[in-house]
C-alpha cells in the first residue's frame, strides 16, 4: 500500500496482506534516508495472527510429507526467481553488500528449503520393545502446534526461514516476528510461501514499533496457543525471553550472541591465518553472528603474526564500513575507549576518525585486551578485532 507517495510495508495474516492502525517508519543505513514505512502489530494485532495459526494448524497437522515437501521445493524455485527481489530488499535495509545479500543469503535460503523438503518425508516414529511380555508399543511423533519465531535483521532470509521452515516441516504453524529493521525481507519470506501454496494462516509475519516489543512478545508468549519459541539475537534480549518462557513452562530454542574466538598455533601458515582472520574479524562490519571477534595467538609466533594481520587488514579492510545503526557505532567507540584507557593499544585504524554518516565505521584492530575491560566479555557486532597473547602451552 502506498501512502503519500511512500510504500507501506504490510503484515500477512491469513496469507492476506494486512494493514494495521499504526506504522513506523524504515530508514537506510547507509544514507539514512526513508526508505518506507511498515505496518505495526500491537497486541490485540499480534493475538489475532495466532489465532490465525490455531485454526490453520488443525488441518495443517494432516497434510501429508509429500505434500508439505512439494511446496517447500516450490517455495526454493520462487526465492531463487525472485532472488534479485530480494536481494534489492536486504540490502536496502541492511546496508549488506551485494556479495551477503543476493551472493550468499537469498541462495543458501532456497538450499536450505531444499534441504528441508528433502528431510519432509522422512519423519518418523518408531516402534520399541517393551519389558513386559505380550505388550507392543509405538512411538508416535505429533507437532508442537503454534511455534512463534524471531529472527535478527542481519541474515534475513538465511535466520528468517531457518526459525519457520524446520517447524512448518514439521507440521506446526508459526507466527514470524520481524526485525524492525528489515520488515519488507521478513514480508518476502511469507509472499514466498504464499506464492508457493503454502495454506491460509500456516505462516504469518508481523512487525510492530520498537516501543511496542517488550509488550508483544510477552503477550505472544504467555498466550496459551504458542507452544514453542525459538530466537535467534542478542544474549540481552535472549535473557529475557528465556525467563518468560520459563515462567510459562514453554520450551525455548535461543542461539544468542558471544564472543567467536580464531585460534593461531605456532605451526600456523601466517599469511594465511592473518588473511582469514581479518576476514572474520571484518566481513559485513563484523555483523555476522560467528564473526571473529577474539584472535588467540601462540606467544611464540605473536609479533609476526601481528605484522601479518596489519599487512591484511590494510590490504584489504581499511574502507569505511556501514554497520545497522549510529546506536552501533556508538557502543563499539565506548569499548574501544574503555579498552585503550586500561592498557590495550590500537594497531590497525583509528577510533576518533569523524565519517560523513553517523552509522559509518573504518575497520579497528585492538591488542592486549584482558580481564576487567568491557571488550573482553561484550559481542562488538563491529569492525572490531581483539587479540590474546597464549602465555603458557597447557591452556589448549
């Protein structure tokens, strides 16, 4: 729907795109311009998208695995058709380079539904040997029902499809929370299956104002209907939604942020070590969930490895990088400060260089971060790399 001149971003309940009372609106990363706006689930909104799944999972829980594995092979077909679609989407919202969005997300999407349909048809119970004489048993696999899944904005369509496809397969039915970054992706995820014959109210997406998500996702969880949650983002958030859950007995499937570690032995190829490792430490401004965000390095080949790694990183991660939001660039400037004024130095770019955008950041290498500093423990999701010099052979 276009409002004023400016495209509106609409839910799917019921496989019907659905308009609700409020909207916010989605900004560029890179430019900071307005891109559109996206229709805005309250509660009552979000409930109504659940029901929609509880009805649509008494008949759903029937169909057949071939059935569901021909629409999952008919839904890989349509991403990969309208894979620059989509990949025009990502990178709109995202800032993602072309390489991560329409290279590596949207075709490793319609693999994973491949992959997916491939499994349908091979769900199974089983049948045991009871202790008791004269006694049979059977193992019976049912699905859960209504599975609610939230998924980050940084891998869309790879975390998008991830949180539904293994429960859809499964026969359940899923309400899919978007990232307010990227709404019109997760749309692109439900039209998707829509266009593939997916049935009425089997998926729906819905997004809702940031101001709004403390108060959805509790009311999504503490509804009856939703038996299941699974989450894919930040361990704060995760916190959370795991207390809920736990507070309603629900069973939660989290995978949250940390702090991914490469490991550099003293036999390493250092060249090529320091080629990978700046590679993880910067891909995508270092806002890939596995990026590197710890280099460990034997003592005995530290000094050269680092020569090595500042050879790499200015060979070919030097250029300002764009990351999801000014709130980014402003959390990863305060762990660099805190770790440079305990003690770590900066061998690779420089923390007080001013860009021409407030969500813009040039690559950073940090070294000697230890205990006590918050870069030690906290996820960057930036630009960053922090190494630690091994001291003593036993520790691997």
């Amino acid at each position: 729907m276009t409002q004023n001149g400016t495209f509106t971003v609409p839910a799917i309940i019921d496989n019907k795109d659905v308009y609700f009372d409020a909207s916010f609106p989605v900004h560029s990363p890179h430019s900071g311009s307005h891109l559109h706006n996206s229709t805005s689930a309250s509660v009552a909104d979000a409930l109504t998208a659940v029901e929609s799944a509880q009805k649509a999972f008494h008949s759903w829980k029937k169909t057949k695995p071939t059935a569901r594995r021909d629409i999952f092979l008919r839904a890989a077909q349509i991403v990969e058709k309208r894979g620059d679609e989509l990949g025009k989407y990502m990178m709109d919202e995202t800032a993602a380079p072309e390489f991560w969005g329409s290279g590596f997300n949207v075709p490793l999407a319609a693999d994973m539904l491949k992959d997916v349909a491939g499994r349908i048809p091979s769900i199974q119970g089983s049948v045991p040997i009871p202790g008791a004489e004269g006694k049979s048993a059977m193992v019976w696999k049912e699905p859960y029902g209504v599975i609610l899944g939230i998924a980050p904005w940084n891998a869309p369509y790879i975390l998008g499809f991830r949180a539904v496809v293994f429960a859809i397969a499964g026969g359940n039915t899923v309400v899919l929370k978007s990232s307010k970054t990227s709404p019109r992706s997760f749309w692109a995820i439900g039209d998707c299956f829509r266009e593939a014959g997916l049935p009425d109210g089997v998926l729906n997406v819905i997004a809702h104002r940031p101001s709004d998500a403390h108060a959805v996702t509790k009311a999504l969880i503490e509804d009856s209907r939703v038996k299941k949650i699974n989450f894919t983002g930040s361990t704060q958030v995760g916190k959370i939604i795991a207390e809920l859950a736990a507070r309603n007995l629900k069973p939660v499937l989290l995978e949250l942020g940390g702090k991914a570690p490469a490991i550099v032995w003293e036999d390493a190829n250092l060249q090529n070590a320091a080629q990978a490792c700046a590679m993880g430490a910067y891909l995508y401004a270092g806002q890939i969930c596995m990026s590197t965000e710890r280099i460990i390095v034997h003592k005995n080949i530290a000094e050269a490895f680092e020569r090595e790694f500042m050879d790499a990183a200015k060979g070919g991660w030097s250029d300002v990088q764009v990351l999801i939001s000014e709130a980014g660039v402003k959390k990863n400037k305060l762990l660099i400060k805190d770790a440079v004024s305990k003690g770590a130095s900066i061998i690779h770019g420089e923390m007080e260089t001013v860009e021409d955008t407030t969500t813009k950041m040039k690559p950073i290498g940090i070294k000697g971060v230890r205990e006590g500093m918050d870069l030690y423990k906290t996820e960057s999701s930036a630009p960053l790399y922090l190494s630690l010099w091994w001291t003593r052979k036993k520790r691997l």
